[in-house]
C-alpha cells in the first residue's frame, strides 16, 4: 500500500437482530474505553482527514502510550519511537514508519484483506481507547503488519521495561482473538416471533431479537441500538443506555455476544387478524477500513486512523395477533321433558382464557306459540318475546363450580314434578339458558340465550282429573223385589245354628213365609230372633193388604 492510497470504507449498514437481555460483553481486559459508537478523533473520510492533517501547524503532537528509548536507525542516526496513539490537529491517529524521520513513500507491507479488515475493527473499536496496555498495543499491531522496518521497530521495542512489555504483549494477544471473532463483514439479524398459545389459542405475545453478527457468524458486542414495538409493548430484561430514552414501546440498548431478547405483549386494543412489527436501528458498526494517510509535513511519518462505524437498520417478520373469542355450545340430552324427571344439559366451552370456570344453566318454559307446529322452531326472538310479556316459567337450575375450561361440561337440571301455578295444561316449549363465569367470581365470560339450537324441549301438561262428588243417602223407602232370588248353588257350610234360607228372607209374601219364620224359633243372621223377623214380614204384609 503507498503513502498516497487509502483504502475505502466499505458498507457497513444492514439489518439487525433486536435482543433483549442479551450476556453483557466483558472485554478480556479492563479497557477504560474504545467505544465505537462515540468515533472521537474520526475524520469522516480520507480525503477530509489529509487536508486537516496537512493544513495543521507544525507543532508537537500529543502522544499516548510507551516511548522507547532511542535505537540507531538503518536510514540513519538514533531516535525512539512511540508504541502508541498521537493527537494531531484532532486526529487521533497511529505511525507506521518507525525509522523513518523523513517522509516516507515507500509503500507499507503486503497485506491480505482479511488481515485489512481485523485491523480496521480494532481501529474502530479502540483508537479513541483510553487504556494505555490497550494503546500500546494497538500501535504494536498496527507497526507489524504495515511497517516496513518492523525489525527497527522490535529492536526499539526492546528497550521498554518487562513490565511494559508483558503488558503490551498480553492485550496483543487478546486483541487479535477478539479480531478473529468479530471483525466483519457484518450481518444484521432481526427475528420476530410470536409466544406459546394460551390455553384458548389466543397469540398475545412475542419475543423479537437483536444483534450482528461477523464473518464468523459470532454476535458482535457493543453496537448501539434502538428497537421500537408497532402494535405492542415491550415487557422486561430491557436494558437502556444513560443517555437514551425508553419507553414502553421503544427501547435503547448495546448488543451483546448473544442476541438480545426483547419479549414484547399486544397492546391491549390489538384484534384477531391485527400485526405486531418490530424495527432496529444501529448505530457503532465497527468500521471494515481504515484511512492511511501521507506525512503531512517534511519529517514526519505516514499514520493510520480508523474510519466512521457504521449505521444500519432492520425489521422482523411482523407476527398476526390471534384472539379466541369466548363461546359455549349446549346440547340437551333429550326433547320430551317430563315433570319429576332429569334431564342433562352439556355445555362446551371454548375460547376461554380462564383455567377453571363455573357454569350455571336455567330450565325454562313457555307455551308454544299459536301456528307453531314443533317447539324446535320457536327461536331466541320468540322467547324473548315471551319474557317482555311475563310469559315464562323457570321449572329447574343447576350449578357446577371449577370446572376445567374449554372441555365439556354435562349438567344435571331436575324438572320439577311442582310446576308453577301458570303453567297450566296444554303444551310447552322449552329451552336452557347459560352462563360461564371465571371460577370463584361474578366475572361472566360467555352466556347462551334461550331458543339456541339444540336446547330445546317440549313439555305436555295434562288436564287435572276431575275429583268425584259423593251421593247423598236417598230418603225414599226401597221397594221389595218382585224377582225371586234363584237358588244359591253354593253349599251352606255347617253350622251349629240353623241357617235361614237366603230365598226366605228375599221372598216376601211368598206361600211358605209365614210358617217357615214362625216355626224358626232360635236366632238368626246377625243376632236377630226369628220371631222378631216373623212379626216384621207379617207386619208388612198386612200394611200391604
């Protein structure tokens, strides 16, 4: 690469991940700075950078990190050198010609592209560091793989103490690995996705992620971002920066070494059908270039600095918001109610978002409407109808309580064998209402309306028998039979008392009546003498006569 070459920025925008409490990035070493997203010290290109450099008086620069002590040069004389960062005319930038105290043109060392783009990471990421081992070691880099005299340079760095050498040396280390890891191209990774399904298939929730990711497909810690919610809200593990703001639905944050989660709920007017949709923007993409450029004045060293971070934007998949709405479907088990019987009433619940529910159910009546010809037919304006006009009997309830949701639920209602003074007889429609609270509270989540499909019923009332009305004693005398009794063919059981013959006592007026009475001398059916029976028969005879 020669003095008067740069190589260009490259793009660096593109679409991220949004993430929420995402593993915080520790850097190996206790650097006290090298943000990427503040660019202290960054010319916004090369060619505004050379001109500043070189309209910039000549003066001393202002140096951070090691000075050796001072090494014969092969170009001639001794003189030290710095590992590390120099401030000139605002520009924090680093030399790369160690034995040089001329300009130099010679043209730096070979370099691959991979090996390019490392260095620009670091550059972006720690040029405006405020760690010295960091500073030190950056300038160590930098020499290695450009300088040309690096031979010098390791003969210089020699001079510095053991501690400061260690030092160096270790960030090197950790630096090159951290190089390997995240230096670019970057990838932008942006996810949308919606939560678990509750219970009643509702989707109310989601989780969006953050991040970049390098060309190891590792996620680059540090990077600014800023995610906004449509539709929704976020939730928890949010972390925001001091100086941003965050409210419920956008949030500020840095990228970790994993995505970050951002779980995010619906706002609470969101509908079924409606779209959750979630944006990142980025700020501190770290740079794949850096500016090198010429000496500026006669005597000086070419320098590198590193280029702007980059800015990029994404946006997840929108998720669709899904709201169950709350039903219940009933059935009844048969359609001929009868008083004093049990009928049963299942309700099938879905849609509810409640784990346990309680339910009750009313058994109602109503007369089936003239012109009618099957109480199937009577619907729900009808029986409402009929309840404006008072027309209604309830003949059984029932309650169930925590029952499981969204299962089905059979309910016992007994018909009343005591129908209510109205219900009169003829025939009766019947149908079932009911209500699904949220177990344990008024909370209604869902009610049927009388004359739904499937609930209803028809009731026969019969006519009461009518009570029958005693007779009351006639006043008149009964007038004797004029049939004679045919003879019993039964035999007469024995006995120790004569036995009046039964056709005696029916044949008043016969021939033998009298002598057979008379001659009867001993008691007879019922304790009653025969003589007494005689006079009795004769009595009647003559009032006959």
């Amino acid at each position: 690469m020669k003095s008067n070459t740069s190589v260009r920025v490259l793009a660096a925008a593109g679409m991220f991940t949004l993430t929420v409490a995402g593993t915080a990035f520790t850097p190996a070493h206790a650097d006290t700075g090298g943000s990427s997203v503040t660019n202290q010290g960054v010319s916004p290109n090369r060619a505004a950078g050379q001109a500043k450099l070189a309209a910039s008086p000549r003066v001393a620069p202002t140096y951070a990190g090691y000075q050796t002590k001072p090494v014969t040069s092969p170009k001639g004389g001794s003189h030290s050198i710095w590992f590390g960062r120099m401030n000139y005319a605002g520009l924090l930038v680093y030399c790369i010609d160690g034995e040089n105290l001329a300009p130099s043109q010679a043209p730096s060392k070979p370099v691959t592209r991979t090996q390019q783009v490392k260095l620009s990471y670091l550059l972006s990421r720690y040029a405006n560091s405020s760690d010295k081992p960091t500073i030190g070691a950056l300038s160590y880099i930098s020499r290695q793989l450009l300088d040309p005299g690096w031979s010098f340079e390791q003969k210089a760095f020699g001079t510095l103490s053991t501690t400061d050498q260690t030092a160096i040396k270790a960030r090197v280390a950790q630096l090159n690995t951290e190089a390997a890891d995240y230096a670019g191209g970057y990838k932008p990774v942006v996810t949308n996705a919606a939560g678990t399904p509750s219970t009643a298939g509702t989707v109310r929730t989601g989780t969006a992620t953050v991040g970049i990711t390098s060309a190891t497909g590792k996620f680059v810690p540090g990077v600014a971002f800023r995610a906004t919610a449509t539709g929704a809200t976020f939730t928890s593990g949010i972390r925001t920066l001091k100086t941003g703001k965050s409210s419920s639905t956008t949030t500020n944050g840095t990228t970790s070494t994993a995505a970050t989660k951002l779980p995010w709920t619906a706002t609470p007017t969101a509908k079924n059908g409606d779209k959750v949709t979630l944006t990142g923007s980025f700020t501190g993409i770290p740079a794949s270039t850096y500016y090198e450029y010429a000496a500026p004045h006669v005597g000086e060293q070419r320098v590198i600095g590193a280029a702007p971070a980059g800015t990029g934007a994404g946006t997840g998949t929108p998720v669709t918001i899904k709201v169950a709405a709350p039903k219940a479907i009933t059935r009844v088990s048969t359609q001929q109610w009868v008083p004093g019987k049990t009928i049963t009433d299942t309700v099938i619940t879905s849609g509810l978002e409640s784990q346990k529910v309680d339910i009750t159910a009313a058994a109602a009546v109503m007369r089936r409407p003239d012109g009618v010809a099957s109480c199937e037919n009577v619907g729900v304006e009808q029986w409402e109808k009929a309840f404006h006009s008072s027309k209604v009997s309830t003949i059984s309830t029932a309650k169930v309580t925590g029952v499981v949701a969204n299962t089905d639920v059979q309910i016992p209602l007994h018909l009343t064998s005591k129908l209510p003074s109205d219900v009169t007889a003829g025939e009766w429609c019947g149908s079932i209402n009911e209500n699904v609270w949220q177990a344990g509270t008024q909370k209604r989540l869902v009610a049927t309306q009388f004359g739904e499909v499937n609930e209803w019923g028809s009731l026969t009332v019969a006519a009461p028998k009518p009570t029958p009305t005693p007779t009351p004693p006639s006043t008149k005398p009964t007038p004797p039979s004029t049939k004679p009794t045919p003879p019993s063919t039964k035999p007469t059981p024995p006995s120790s008392q004569p036995v009046i013959p039964t056709d005696g006592l029916v044949s008043f007026g016969g021939p033998d009546m009298a002598g057979l009475l008379v001659g009867a001398g001993f008691l007879g059916v019922g304790g009653t003498t025969a003589g007494v029976l005689a006079r009795r028969a004769m009595r009647g005879r003559n009032n006959r006569h």
